[in-house]
C-alpha cells in the first residue's frame, strides 16, 4: 500500500479529484448569489457536507505539490467570497468549506512568493467585496425596509408563487405583492434552494390608509387562455406586442417586423411556450397577473435575472 501511495503516478491521478471539489465550492458559490438556502435536514447536511470536505481535503493535502491541485487552490480562494457574504450566518455551509479552502492555501506546495502576491490580492479582494457589499445594503438602502408579512402563496397549477411586503406607514414603499416563478428552485430531502432574482411587482398601494397586506384578498385561478386574449383585445384591439429577438424567431418573424396580439395564432401561442390553460391572479378581484402577458413579457427569463443583495 505504501508503495503505490509514494507511486507519482498515484498522485497525478488523484490531483484530479481535486477538480470536483472546486466543483462544488463554485457550485456553492453560483447559488449564493441566485438562491436563498433552507437546510430541511441540518444535521444530515452538514454531517454529508463534511464528509465531502474531509475526502477531498485529504486528496487535495496528499496531491498538494502537483501542479493541479495548486492550481484548483488559488482558483477556490476567491469562490468563497460570495458564500461567506450572501450565505452569512449558515455555518453548516460556510466553516467546513471556507476552512478547507484556506488551509490547502497555505499548505499546497506554491512557493513563497506566488502565496505572497496571490494571499496580497485576495485579501484585497475580500475586504473590498465585503466593503463594496456594506455599501449596496446599507448606505444605498432605502431608509424603510420591506417586510415580508406573508409567503409562498402557490397558484394553482404550482407554477408560480406570490408574496406579500409591507413597510412603516411613512415609507413610500406601502404594501407589495411581488409574483416568482415557483418551478425554479432545486431541492432534495437535505436542503432547498430557492431561486432569488426573479420577480414582478403586481400590486402597489403606499396611500396613508392603506388595507394591510394581511387582510388582501389573494386569489389564484386557472383561465383559458383564448378568454385571457380576448379580454385583452376588448381592452386594445391592436396591442402591440414587444417580442424579444428569440420570440421572433420561434414564431418565424422578422426582428424589423410589427407583431400584435391580434395576429398570434394558436400555433404561434404553442411555440411561445403559451398553453391553452394556465394562472390568474386576483387581488380583491381585480386582476393582478396572467400567465399569458408574463410568458409574452419574458418577465422570468433568465435574461430578466437579478442578483439580489
């Protein structure tokens, strides 16, 4: 056993390894800034969690002098910036890898000098982030903040998720009702993360009287589309449509070319993704949000996408 672990060979194959667990930091990393984290199972995560970690941290310590493995090290260093600031708080997630990390900085086989300007620039690297993300959320906050006073209100054919924010009564804010898409998320018996960076305003009442957010009458319901089409000709028979360049082409129009709603035939509904039934949203029975107009408007493609602080 001896004589193949002190094999080079050995270590040049198991330096790859090393790779999939920069996979994961990066993975880790991507979802901070686009999911919120909700651990179903703590203790189960993070004990899964640290068994990762403690493989392919002795991997990495045993591989630390090939060149790979220094490689994949300097590369995770700046990955776990993003974890540590948006995954603030989640420990679970945060000690076992930021740990890992920085101790196969300091132990991987780099000289001197190379840890010396690298271990320079992330340094200045994280305190400037963690200064520059100070600044986003709280000097250039508003000064109310919005509360979330309800959540995942699901319509019903669980496609789509509402919630409900509120604000001091002086705030300009007032009550919200913002729509997210509800398919978006990715989760297992572990943990579920939660797709952030995806919403649209639905509903605004800052008056000084306003009905609070906890007494609004939310409903979700499955229309037809053709009767969600037809209300909004009776509205404006020649609604102009914006497509996006993508839109134009799967129902074979040219980018210079005018399209109105009126024109859109059920074979072009079906290309754009448009089934014949989908959610409606009511706010004290006034309508707040189609399915039809939010497919239409692109107002969850990923193009639309926000990081959120």
């Amino acid at each position: 056993m001896k004589k193949i672990l002190d094999n080079a060979w050995t270590k040049r194959i198991l330096t790859f390894l090393s790779i999939f667990y920069a996979v994961i930091v990066y993975a880790f990393s991507f979802f901070s800034l686009f999911y919120t984290v909700a651990l179903e199972d703590k203790l189960s995560f993070s004990m899964l969690l640290l068994g990762v970690t403690l493989f392919f941290g002795t991997i990495m310590i045993f591989t630390r002098k090939e060149f790979i493995t220094r490689v994949v090290t300097m590369l995770m260093m700046p990955a776990i910036l993003p974890i540590i600031l948006f995954y603030f708080g989640e420990w679970v997630i945060i000690i076992p890898i930021c740990t890992m990390v920085i101790i196969m900085f300091f132990v991987c086989g780099a000289t001197e000098r190379t840890k010396t300007i690298l271990g320079t620039i992330f340094l200045l690297l994280y305190i400037f982030g963690a200064l520059g993300y100070f600044l986003l959320t709280t000097l250039f906050s508003t000064e109310y903040k919005e509360k979330t006073i309800r959540s995942h209100i699901i319509s019903q054919t669980e496609d789509y998720r509402c919630y409900v924010t509120d604000a001091d009564s002086n705030s300009t804010l007032g009550t919200r009702v913002y729509v997210q898409p509800n398919n978006y998320d990715i989760s297992n018996d572990f943990v579920t993360f939660e797709a952030k960076g995806y919403k649209v305003k639905v509903y605004v009442d800052n008056s000084v009287g306003r009905k609070s957010g906890h007494d609004l009458q939310i409903e979700w319901r499955i229309e037809r589309r053709d009767d969600i089409v037809a209300h909004l000709l009776s509205l404006d028979p020649m609604l102009k449509l914006n497509l996006s360049k993508e839109q134009l082409k799967l129902i074979n129009r040219k980018e210079s070319e005018k399209v109105y709603l009126s024109e859109l035939t059920a074979e072009d509904y079906e290309l754009l993704g448009i089934k014949e039934e989908g959610d409606v949203m009511y706010i004290d029975g006034e309508v707040r949000f189609r399915y039809v107009v939010a497919i239409l408007d692109e107002s969850f493609d990923i193009s639309n996408r926000r990081i959120i602080f």
